[in-house]
C-alpha cells in the first residue's frame, strides 16, 4: 500500500494505493489521526487507487467520520470509490454516513 | 512462486485442488489474496462475486490471527481450495483458539454515526459474500469452509 497526503488551504487529501488490509490499516489510521491531531477536520479520502478494503480499513473511515463530525466541525468525504468497494460500503452499511463524490475536485469543492 | 493447482479425486470425482500453509501474519493476508483471486479466476467469478470471496477470505484470516492466535507470529493458517461442479470450496485450518459463531453479535448496520459499532464487520461480510459458511472443531484443528456457488 502507498499511502499520500496534501493539504490543501480548506481540506486534507489522503490518496492510497493497493490494498487496505489488516496489514496496511494501521498506517492509514495513522495518517488519518495525524490529520484530526493538528486540528483539522474536513478529510477527502480519494479511492482511485485502492484495489481493496477489508473491515479494518472500514474501521479507521469510521473512526475518523466520528472524530471530524463531531462539534460540526468537519467531516470525512469519498470520492473515485471503485464499483466492488462501493458495493462493500453499501453492505457495511457506511453510504449514508459519507458523501460520495465522482471525482476529487467535486469532493475538495464540497469545503 | 505459487503452486500450482493439483488434479486430486475427492468424493470419487476429479477436482481441482490446491493447499498452501501460510504463517499466521497480518503480510500473509496480500498472498492470501492473491491465490484467492486465482481461484475465483478458475472457477469463471465475475469482478463483484470475485471480490466478494476475497473479502470473507481475508475477513476470516484475520480473525484466525487476532481471536484463534491472539496475535501475529502465533500459528499458522492452512489454506485450501477445491472446484467442485458449480461450487468453489475454500477451507482454512488453524490451530488456535475456537470460537462459536453463533455468539458474535449481528452489527447494527442501520443506525446513526454516533451508534455505530466499529467492530463486527468481519463474520457479517463473511455471511453476506458466500452462500455457505461452515465452521467446526477437530481436536486441536478449527476448520471453516466457505462455499461460492455460481449464478
């Protein structure tokens, strides 16, 4: 798994690559804490790259949609979500807790 | 470099059949993934279903690593998957602790963020990718056996 990170002047992009397994999660959670810790809170996770997320993945975007949500102060996005993963958010039932956008410039526009 | 898939005689048919003994760590899961996808290949899966039996695979493995073993480096995880008709058969053994699937708690799928359990994903995407789920205790062996059918 690669893992990248911008921030931009209104959001954070976390972009992955590869698989987010047990394996890989916990170098997502850290990125993703290391984000809400410095105080901010609107997260665009772009999924263009991601060939697979397991439930440990699914953990650390819930984990983190709890923290950014909390107080209003902010909240954690999807965007380019792949087909299978998307049918893996919807069993998990995880659709209606994120806005999903087709593409990271809609997603980055929603802040 | 893998294995390759033997032609074995199982139930008085010829069957594709392959096993491969992978140490019970979190890095096994990408290998794991892998042979799982070769099989869904064989068996003729489309892209969703094939996806769908790798993430119980890896859903299960993990499970085996952190509840059967309590951690990494613990035991190991015997992987086997045979073709049978219409069905793909994939078994994993290990070793560890067993548990009763029965007594793991349904998540609560339908409810607000703040509600939101962050665990127990795991043997509900089982339930949900396979059509069949076996698990049961041989001496000191678990085995769970999830089955894929077509169409």
């Amino acid at each position: 798994m690669e893992i990248q990170h911008n921030q931009l002047k209104r959001c954070d992009v976390i972009n992955i690559k590869g698989r987010i397994d047990s394996a890989t999660a916990p170098k997502f959670a850290e990125v993703a804490n290391d984000i809400v810790e410095a105080g901010r809170f609107r997260i665009v996770f772009d999924m263009d790259g991601v060939d697979f997320i397991s439930s440990a993945g699914l953990r650390v975007l819930i984990g983190t949609q709890k923290i950014c949500k909390r107080y209003n102060r902010g909240e954690v996005v999807l965007a380019n979500v792949p087909a299978t993963i998307m049918a893996s958010l919807e069993l998990a039932g995880f659709t209606p807790l994120f806005k999903i956008f087709n593409d990271a410039v809609a997603a980055v526009g929603n802040f | 470099m893998m294995p390759s898939p033997q032609l074995a005689i199982f139930k008085g048919e010829f069957v594709w059949m392959q096993t491969v003994i992978f140490p019970g760590r979190y890095d096994s899961l990408a290998k794991i993934a892998e042979l799982v996808q070769k099989a869904s290949q064989e068996f003729g899966l489309d892209p969703l279903a094939a996806y769908g039996v790798e993430t119980a695979v890896d859903e299960a493995c993990s499970n085996i690593i952190e509840h059967a073993y309590g951690g990494e480096g613990k035991g190991e995880i015997e992987f086997n998957y045979r073709i049978e008709g219409e069905s793909l058969i994939i078994k994993l053994q290990d070793t560890g602790k067993g548990f009763n699937p029965r007594k793991v708690p349904k998540p609560k799928i339908n409810v607000p963020l703040k509600q939101r359990q962050e665990n127990g994903l795991g043997l509900y995407f089982m339930h949900q990718w396979m059509d069949e789920i076996n698990y049961e205790t041989t001496g000191k062996t678990n085995v769970l056996t999830l089955i894929k059918r077509k169409g």
